[in-house]
C-alpha cells in the first residue's frame, strides 16, 4: 500500500480532533504514518529543531518538504485547519505540486486521485482530478468521524536543515483572551442573528450560555453591525464550529452561517419566522419572538438546577 | 508605502445556488458579483495603509474581461491604479493563477517592488488558501495568512492573528505577502465622487500566461440535503420546560 504521510496538530501533546479526521481519511487511501513537530503522542516521524520554538509556518513548511525529498510518500495530508492549510500550501509551493484543499472523499484512478472538495465554504462540491507525482490535500474539517487510532507508532525523530530565513515567520507573542470554553471547545454554542435586535439583546443568549456551559456566537450581520467582535462570527468567513447543540437564536440561517455550524450534532432554532431556513433545517425550533422565549428558558434552567 | 491588493471576482451567491447545465460553474444569470469578503476587506485595509503611510494602491485581478467590475469598485474606494490579466473565463487552478500573477507582479515592479502585497485568506467561491504562499516563495518574500490585525513601519509588518482562545503576533521584514481574514477592519462604501473617478480610470488590460496546474475540475454539485423533518417544540416562551428536557436529553445540564 502506498505511503501516506500525515501532518497533525497537537494541543500540548495530545493529537487534535481535527488531525485524528485528517488521519482517518488518510487511512481509506493508504498506509498512514503521522508526522509532528515535537511530540503529539501519535507516534511517527517527529520534527525537531532548536530553531523551532514555537509555530513557524514557512520552516515546517521546509522541513516537510526535505522529510517528502528523503522519503518519497505517495501523499501528504493534513486537516483542513488555518494551520493545516497554511503549511500545506507552503509545501505545495516549495515542491512546485499542486494542493487539493478541503476533501471530503478520495478514491485512487489510476495514477491520479479522484477528489470531492468543499468550495463556498462547503455550500457547494466539486469533483476533481488531482495528477502529481506527491499528492497534496488538506482533509475539510468534520467530513468524517475520527475513527479511534490504535496504539502510538515507533518515534522517528527528523531534523531538517533550517536557516534564518526559514524561520523568520513565526509567532513572537502570544495573548490570551479566553480561558476555558472557546467557540471551536464549547459543547454548546448559543448563537444570535439580526433578530436579537441590539447588543444588549445578547444579554440573555449570555445568561443562557453560561448556565449550560456553552459559548456564544452570532451570525455575519451582527459583526458587521458593530454589536459583536468578528472573533464571535460562526460561518464561512468567520469560525467553523461542531458543537452538541448549536442553539441559533432570531438567525434566518443563509448559507454562508449554515456552512459554518451544519457540523452540529443537534440544531434548535428559535425564529418568528417558521419558514425561515435555519427553522426547516432545525432538528428542533421555537416558533415565536427570542426574547421572552430565552427569559423563560433562563427561568426553567434555574429552577431545575435550583431543585436538583 | 507601495501596496498590491490582488482580488477575486465571484458571483454573491443567494440563499440557493444553482448550476449551469454542464456543472462547471454558478448559474450567475440572476446574480451580481463581488469580490470576496476576505478580499473586500484587504483593500480597504490598503487603503487605510495608504492613508497613513502615504504611498499607492495597485489592484490586480486574474479572471474574465468582466473582473474589470470589480477593479473599478477598488478604483472607487481608494485604489490608485488596477491591473487585468484576462482570461477566457474557464476555471484556473491555484498553481496556474499565482504562476500567471507572479509573472505579471515581476513585470510591474520592474519600476520598483510592491512593499506590500495583500491578499484575502482563501477565494470565497473555490477557497484553494494556497495563492498568496505561492506567490510569496516565487517572490522569495516573507508571508503569513490568516490575519485580523496589521501595522507597518519603515522596515516591518507586525500581523496579528486570531487563536481559539486569544491571538498570536508575526512580524515579518518588508518587502512581505499578507492574507487577511474578515474583521480585519469594516469596508468602506464607495463614495458618488468615488464612483465617478474610477468610471473614467484606465484598467490596465492585458492576456494571464497560461501555465498547467496539477488540479482539475471535473463537476460541482450540491451537496445532498441531510434531513427535511424539523420538531416543532412549541411557540413562545411556553416552549421553555421543553427546550429543557431537550437540553438535559443531552446531558448539558
């Protein structure tokens, strides 16, 4: 079976969920061996370099590149992440290969793959021929289960040769904003859309949030608005999120927001409108104006907890 | 300060999209274009660069004789002066677009180099995220993608980029290539004198070298609908012990 090296990404030496899909995937073309940089647990070929203190695009760039020149894979893939992406494109660019970003299936044909890829966002799909004697793909997050990996492979360890140039992109500041639940972490995600009204309409999908241990988000017109940051955006051009249950509150559910939550296990919508998308896409909805709606969700979430 | 703004035209997709009959590309006849959102935003942030800093604003687009519609908008915000590189239309690879790009972007700073060259994360229409790295190395540039924040001084860019739980910072030496992300800043809209400077500006026109790529579109199609049957709880705030069992069904109580 042909090669398969996989990047993944780790959260202080634990494989992320998303690499886990990304080494599924890799798994139903061919025989996979994970690569990181340092230790992810996975096992595998492990980058290191003094010079690698913390993320640097263009110099793990690099050294895939060298690891692809001494080890001649069938393929490289990563999970379809802003870093994932990123890297792979450097890749892709250093060894003049084209890059198949965001798949969802791959089939062998040949010497070439047969791909489905997301475009707008996952709205729509294309299938493609990708013909290069490395293939390059990054996997579209959530486009199947990780499958659970076995034991951690053998470690190999690889030590590029890097210059000054190499690493000069890199992270020189980090800041810390949230602690705990993020939008991408959270379990579940109450989300708002124009017809919350104001900024301070978000004041109870707060409230609510809080008691169940979820994050909030909101639609593009609410960011664009001014009435929440654009870090809050779930959708195509903000973050991608697959929570429990994503709670879309007053959201009329256009493709560009849908495209970024359909990853949801389980979707309620709160809407006036009963014909609005985001309602008929819902697994569950409340027909009727959010407010009053949220207050005594509130209230019943506080009595329970309160009686238990 | 010399910025190149490179942009994408791409149909503003409405709530359903379809397909022309041989699935290659958006039936655009009952839609308008655009440029993408992570674009529109980048050359609103070339602007503002300009208008600190000083300096000029070049847009450049790679795409049909029509694209010129969305060089005039640059035009119309503030761009000083736009590049075409005509294609026949039909869908170019990311290889073969940064290739054709490349090659122009060395003719032009034949008179001198870009400090900057800005591009948006990833086209909204194919979404490749491989463009402006690619470019980038041919240049033998600096580059980082993925970016809300940027500030520029003589010899840097310091650019910001958002994480799950904060940001992280890069600063890379000029002369650079930057992606930027939606929220880097809120466009502008284009003002009537605006609009009427960028009607009677030159767009300087010319074919893109065809190079092959390595990726190939065969069809689009859209993707099955999953489910149709929604579970009404109920109406108004008497849905609320409902939405409960719901969320302790779950567990998330």
């Amino acid at each position: 079976m042909s090669r398969v090296l996989v990047f993944v990404e780790d959260d202080d030496g634990v494989v992320t969920e998303t690499s886990l899909q990304a080494l599924t995937m890799a798994a139903t073309i061919g025989k996979v061996e994970a690569v990181s940089v340092g230790t992810s647990g996975m096992g595998g070929w492990q980058i290191e370099h003094a010079m690698l203190t913390d993320y640097a695009p263009a110099a793990i760039g690099e050294a895939l590149a060298q690891l692809v020149g001494a080890e001649m894979p069938a393929a490289v893939m990563a999970a379809g992440t802003e870093r994932g992406n990123e890297v792979m494109a450097h890749l892709g660019a250093l060894l003049d290969l084209p890059l198949a970003a965001n798949i969802t299936r791959v089939v062998q044909s040949g010497e070439d793959w047969k791909l489905t890829r997301v475009r707008w966002g996952g709205s729509l799909l294309e299938e493609c021929t990708l013909t290069a004697a490395v293939k390059l793909a990054t996997v579209a997050l959530h486009s199947v289960e990780a499958a659970p990996q076995g034991t951690a492979s053998p470690i190999t360890v690889f030590t590029p040769e890097l210059t000054d140039a190499h690493i000069m992109t890199r992270v020189i500041e980090r800041v810390t904003l949230t602690e705990g639940i993020t939008l991408t972490t959270a379990p579940v995600v109450v989300s708002g859309g124009r017809g919350v009204g104001s900024p301070e309409g978000f004041g109870v999908l707060e409230e609510l949030a809080g008691l169940i241990g979820g994050a909030v988000g909101c639609s593009r017109v609410v960011t664009n608005s001014g009435w929440r940051p654009h870090s809050d955006q779930v959708g195509q051009t903000g973050t991608r999120v697959a929570p429990n249950l994503y709670i879309a509150c007053g959201i009329s559910g256009a493709i560009q927001h849908w495209v970024g939550m359909m990853a949801s296990k389980t979707v309620l919508a709160i809407n006036t409108d009963a014909e609005a998308p985001m309602v008929t896409k819902a697994d569950y909805a409340v027909i009727g104006d959010l407010h009053p709606i949220l207050n005594a969700i509130v209230a019943e979430v506080k009595s329970r907890k309160g009686s238990t | 300060m010399k910025t190149l703004v490179c942009v994408k035209r791409v149909p503003a997709p409405g709530a359903r999209i379809n397909l022309t009959p041989d699935e290659k590309a958006i039936d655009a006849r009952h839609l308008s274009f655009t440029v993408s959102p992570h674009e529109e935003c980048a050359v609103e942030e070339a602007i503002r660069l300009k208008e600190k800093h000083g300096g000029t604003v070049t847009v450049m687009t790679l795409g049909p004789a029509d694209a010129e519609e969305q060089l005039r908008y640059a035009l119309s915000v503030g761009a000083d002066e736009a590049v075409l590189l005509a294609t026949d239309g039909a869908d170019w690879d990311p290889q073969a677009t940064a290739a054709a790009l490349t090659a122009r972007i060395k003719e032009i700073e034949g008179s001198g180099a870009f400090d900057l060259i800005l591009f948006g994360n990833e086209s909204a229409d194919s979404g490749g995220y491989q463009v402006g790295i690619r470019i980038a190395h041919a240049l033998g540039r600096p580059v980082i993608s993925g970016i809300k924040g940027l500030e520029v001084d003589d010899e840097t860019v310091t650019a910001r980029r958002e994480t799950d739980s904060g940001s992280e910072v890069y600063r890379l030496s000029l002369p650079a290539v930057v992606a930027v992300k939606e929220g880097i800043n809120l466009p502008r809209y284009p003002t009537l004198p605006g609009r009427l400077k960028a009607k009677k500006a030159e767009v300087i026109s010319g074919p893109a070298s065809a190079s092959p790529g390595g990726l190939f579109m065969d069809r689009l199609f859209t993707p099955p609908e999953q489910k149709s049957v929604t579970n009404i709880l109920g109406r108004g705030p008497e849905a609320a012990p409902a939405v409960v069992d719901l969320l302790e069904e779950l567990g998330l109580m």
